[in-house]
C-alpha cells in the first residue's frame, strides 16, 4: 500500500472519530436553555435503561444511547432511587451526576399516597388530589383545561394528540390519566402531579404501542370505548363484548343508547337515576338521544390496561344488546331485541 492511500485511509478514520465525537459531545448538551423544572421520580429497582427512557420520555436528554454510553464511561452507574427536581438547561453530565449523587429534592418534604381507581373520573382525580395536598380544587379544575397547559403536554408525550382539544370536551385529559397507587409532595404543582400520573400512562400505552398505532380507531377513539367497556362491564372478555357491541351499532348506523354516556354527559354520579330530562339532554356525551351516531365526543372516565386491551381486541360475536345488572355486575348480551327487553324486565 503506498503512502497516499495510507494517508486517505488514516484521514477517513480520523474524520469518522471525530464526528462521532462530535455527536457524543452534542448529545451531551442540555436539551433547553429554559430553566423549567421538571419533577422526576427514580423508582427504587428500576434499570440503567429504563431511568435513561424515562428521562428521554421527559425531555430531559437529546439521546438515551448516548447517555447510556456516558453513563458506562464515566463510571456514574450508582443511580439513586428518589424525587428529583431537573432543569432542562442542565447537561446530561449535569443530570446523571445529580441521580449518582442522590440530590433528591427537598428530602423532609411530606409524601402523601393517592389511589385512583379504575373507571373514575378526572373530576374525581382532582377532589383526590385537593383533599390530600396544598392543592384547591376550584383551581385545579380550571387549570386543566388551560390550552398553554394541554399544547405543551401534547408536545411531551406521544400519545396526547390535539383530539383532546375539542372544545365540546368536558376536560380534555379524561381518559389519558392511569389509574393507579401515586405518591405525590403534599407540597405540590398540579405540572408535578399531571406528569407523574402521564408518566405512568405512558409506561402503560408503551406496551402496547404498536398496536394501538396499528388500529384503525385513533387513539383518542380507542379511550373512548375502553372508558365505555370500563363503566360497563367488569371482566375482561364482557368488556371485549361491550366493544363489539359499540362497533356493530356504528356499522349499523344504530346509536349506541348507552346509560353510561348519559350520566357523563349530565355530570351525575352513577347512583343517582337519570331523569326524562337526563336521557333526552343534547350533549356530546349522551349516545341515547335520538339522532346521535357514533362515539361520545371523548372518554367518560380514566380505563384500565385491560379494558384499553379489550377495545383493541373486541369479541367476535353478533350481539347488538346488551344489558348490564349493576347489582350483580353480570351483563346479558343478545341480538334479538325481544330478548334484551326481557333482560331488562328481569334484572332492571
């Protein structure tokens, strides 16, 4: 080989490592020169691969391969479990020393636990969130549908689309809030209390993310007869029933006459009874007024993994009713509509 291919190949190697370099270096810069502070939550057992997805999911890194590969360099593997409070102007140097060095925020601050179960709503949520933290209610209420709020959460996180800022939705993250066990500061924002619960959301949307973007239903639809199926029906295959049933109607130009969708859209509590009134109110929830085709204009409550998993796997059956026992929890399906009135003699 003569010296000047030698040169060239020497060159070529030397240019290919200093643009990789190049590249580390970028990635290792702060992704914002905004001095927000972003709530971040190392769960004690979590992996080096799932801390770096979180923080990337947060906006907190340009790059989760890179920040793994300085993480193995610069020998910072020690993560800490705790709360943390990010900037986004901080470097990923900056912010994995912070996780290595365990500068959780605020260690004596109070921690309340929160559970919300499956099925309830966001206004349930927040009167949760008001009775157990600094947090005022009528406050909280109207934050949640401010649009500054909801665009850059849009931004944030795949799975919020601008579906949910319909106007003729009651609030616009019903639906999208997981439910589940939280601890949150008692001292708190509802940006820090929103992220987290998305967070978990987002964990959950995450498994069964090919799927959902596989599905001719857009996400926002998907919610929406999963929050349904929730209200519904309480095993997994009779809400895989519900479902069905919600499809068949809408192929068959038949509005879904669904009681639950009437108690959203009037805002009553299930145990109350619904009034002549209530059936026949014209809202972009009540699927049992007359005329009204299709899905209710979004969720009418926070599902369940199993109920979201239900509506991407409806049962393949010919129901067109159904009728759903609220004592019992037990549902009766059918196609013939004789049958469902006799369903609903026997068990209303």
């Amino acid at each position: 080989m003569n010296k000047k291919k030698l040169l060239i190949i020497l060159g070529s190697i030397l240019g290919i490592i200093l643009i990789i370099i190049f590249i580390y270096i970028f990635n290792l810069r702060a992704v914002s020169n905004s001095n927000e502070l972003v709530s971040f939550t190392v769960n004690s057992g979590e992996s080096k691969e799932t801390i770096v997805d979180n923080l990337k999911n947060a906006n907190l890194i340009r790059s989760k391969y890179v920040t793994l590969a300085y993480i193995i360099l610069s020998g910072n593997g020690n993560i800490q479990a705790g709360n943390y409070e990010l900037s986004r102007n901080m470097s990923t140097k900056e912010i994995i020393e912070s996780l290595a060095n365990g500068d959780v925020v605020n260690k004596n601050r109070e921690v309340v636990s929160i559970t919300f179960k499956e099925g309830i709503t966001l206004k349930e949520y927040l009167q949760l969130i008001a009775d157990n933290t600094n947090l005022e209610y009528d406050v909280i209420i109207e934050q949640i549908n401010d649009l500054e709020f909801l665009n850059n959460l849009i931004e944030e996180y795949w799975f919020l689309t601008e579906d949910i800022l319909n106007e003729d939705i009651y609030y616009a993250l019903e639906g999208y809030l997981y439910p589940n066990t939280y601890e949150f500061h008692k001292e708190t924002t509802l940006d820090e209390v929103i992220s987290k619960i998305l967070n978990e959301t987002d964990n959950r949307l995450s498994t069964i993310r090919e799927k959902l973007e596989a599905s001719n239903n857009s996400i926002h639809e998907i919610l929406t007869m999963a929050s349904i199926a929730e209200k519904e029906a309480i095993s997994y295959e009779d809400r895989q029933k519900v479902v069905q049933v919600i499809n068949a109607r809408i192929d068959l130009n038949m509005n879904l006459g669904m009681d639950v969708t009437t108690y959203y859209g009037v805002q009553k509590d299930m145990k109350e009874i619904l009034t002549n009134v209530d059936i026949n109110d014209s809202n972009p929830y009540n699927t049992r007024v007359s005329g009204f085709l299709g899905l209710p204009v979004g969720p009418i409550c926070n599902p369940s993994i199993e109920s979201i998993e239900a509506a991407l796997n409806p049962a393949d059956t010919n129901y067109i009713y159904f009728f759903a026992d609220i004592v019992t929890g037990n549902v009766y399906f059918t196609d013939n509509y004789d049958e469902f009135l006799n369903f609903k003699n026997l068990y209303g």
